[in-house]
C-alpha cells in the first residue's frame, strides 16, 4: 500500500505549494471498493467495522491521503418515498405547520460515544492518514427532507418564523456533532455536505439561503476553525450567486463538487482559486463516456494548470459511482502519480 501523508492536502486546503499531486475524493461506492482491493478485501462478515476498514484501505491503495466519513449516530426521520431508488423532494414531508413541528421528535447528537467509535477506526487507519469530518446531512437537505421542497418554498413567504425555528433545531444538532468529533487527533478536517442549487441557479433565492441556511453554516464553519483544521463546503449545483458568501462570509476553505454543464472545473479554478481551495472537479460524465487515454491527458492538464499556484486536490466533480468505468477511473487518479 502507498503511505498516506496528510499534510499534503492540509497543505492544497491553506492554497500552499505542495511537493505532489495530491487525491481527494468525497465519496467511493462500494462496487469500486469491491473492484480496488479484489483479494485484499478484510472482515466482510463484520459490518460496520468490516465496511469501514476495506473503505479505508481502498483508500490507501489509490493513493488518497484522507477519507470522507460519517459516524452513523442520529439522523433526521422524514417520510415514507415511494422509490428508493429516486427520491422525489416533495415527498415525504413530515413536517407542515406549528403543530407538526412542536410534536416532532428531534434526534439526540449526543446519543453515541463519539471517542469510542473514533477510537477503534484509529487503530486500523494507516499512520499519516486522517479522517474527514461529515455529520452526514447539511441544514438546507435535512429542512427539505422534512418538510417538502415544494413546502418549503411556499413556507418561506407564508411562516418565515417556522422555517427558521426549523433550521434552528437542525443547525444546533449538526454542530453539535461537529463539536464532539473535531478534536479526536484522527480526524484532519471537516466538511459539510449541503446541496443548494439546481443546475441554472440556486434552490432557493441567496436572499433566502443567507436569512435561514448560512447562518447555521457560518456556526459549524467556526465550530471547525475552533479545533484549528480547515472547513470544506461540498455543494451540488450552480451556486454562483453566492461564492462570495462561501468565501468571505462564511469563510469555507474548500470547495467541492463541479460539472461542467454549469461550469468546468478549469475555469472555476482560474475564477476562486486564489481565494478558495478547489478539491475534485472532473466532471462525473466526462468520466463515465471519455475514452481513458482522453481522461488522462484532461486530468494531467489539470495538474499543470494549477500545480505552481496550489490549491488543487484533482478528483471527481462529485463521488465514484458504481457506472464510471474502472479503467476512466484509474487513468484519471494515474495522472496523479505520473505527474
């Protein structure tokens, strides 16, 4: 296995020269797993320790210098979907007015041992790798799981004060979550997961997401820097209105997840770069159609432009999924390793 060394994407996170190209990846399905360590795979008939070891070191036999993970330990329970397969937004609300919310039974952050469980994934986790921190859900997708997007839009305007006290008992678990995890010694960084936008502009207006979502964001945001390790923002969709907020409000020093059909990854780069770390980028269906010799030489251009100016961990524009060829896969991760 590769020998992981943190301080090489803590160093892409503070936009400071690094001495290699440096791997981040927010999430690896469990196919491409099974595909990277073939043989290698451990303790499959423990879940969900055996799960957490072979994630991790699929990891360290690609490459990457951290891992994004949860700690399973509270969610949120919404409604029934129909199809779990795709999940229609405004379904399953199960929270519409006062009533509901004052009878909803909120989740306890502080219902697992936190230590304990980060604790035990320390001792297999190879020496110079380290954990990043997610609580799992983000305030704008846990308020449209409960109430509905749809909902959501017209409570906005009809009980703004609902939707705030709504985004308050959201708010206050998730960072309290993130204030019993950040200062285990495994974890590196920390990084919240919170899709605001469609693919031409933002879910709800900035005005909105600055009065009920970014407020709750800024908290988690210190919560991290509090701990002194850098905060990272993965959010799906245009979300261009708003990047100064990402940047000079609520002070994010990454940010995650691009495609090219709102804005290619090389131009975000040269547009925030200098002021924001840009991790990942490399579009899920370029990945997914492009032929691998295609791939490789997109991934190394991306490595040129930026290895001089720093900033830059190369990856997707979102997750592996099961459907990108393997082969795409590994050219895109080799233009690391060659380069």
């Amino acid at each position: 296995m590769n020998q992981p060394d943190f301080s090489q994407l803590q160093r892409v996170l503070n936009r400071a020269p690094i001495e290699r190209p440096v791997l981040f990846e927010f999430y690896i399905d469990w196919d491409p797993i099974r595909q990277v360590l073939g043989s290698k795979m451990v303790d499959q008939d423990n879940p969900p320790l055996g799960w957490v070891k072979n994630y991790i070191y699929a990891h360290v036999e690609l490459g990457y210098d951290a891992f994004v993970m949860s700690i399973l330990g509270f969610k949120f329970e919404a409604g029934i979907h129909k199809k779990a397969e795709s999940v229609s937004q405004n379904e399953g609300a199960i929270i519409s007015d006062r009533k509901s919310f004052e009878t909803y039974q909120w989740p306890d952050s502080d219902v697992i041992d936190v230590k304990k469980v980060l604790d035990e994934i320390q001792t297999f986790t190879p020496n110079g790798m380290k954990m990043i921190f997610t609580g799992g859900i983000g305030i704008m997708e846990a308020i449209v799981a409960l109430v509905g997007f749809e909902n959501l839009c017209y409570m906005i305007f009809e009980e703004p004060d609902l939707v705030e006290d709504i985004c308050k008992e959201i708010g206050t678990r998730v960072n309290r979550f993130f204030e019993r995890c950040m200062d285990h010694p495994l974890v590196g960084a920390g990084i919240i997961s919170d899709d605001w936008g469609f693919k031409s502009s933002t879910m709800i207006s900035p005005e909105a997401l600055r009065k009920f979502i970014f407020p709750w964001h800024k908290k988690i945001v210190e919560t991290i820097h509090s701990h002194g390790k850098p905060a990272i923002l993965h959010s799906c969709g245009q979300v261009e209105d708003v990047m100064e907020d990402i940047i000079e409000d609520l002070k994010y020093d990454a940010k995650h997840s691009f495609e090219d059909n709102i804005l290619p990854v090389e131009q975000v780069y040269e547009r925030w770069g200098n002021r924001i770390a840009i991790l990942g980028g490399f579009d899920i269906d370029y990945l997914s159609r492009s032929k691998p010799e295609v791939v490789y030489q997109r991934a190394k251009a991306i490595l040129e432009q930026t290895r001089k100016r720093g900033g830059y961990a190369l990856g997707t524009g979102n997750s592996i999924t099961n459907y990108i060829p393997m082969e795409n896969y590994y050219a895109m991760a080799s233009a690391a390793k060659h380069n």
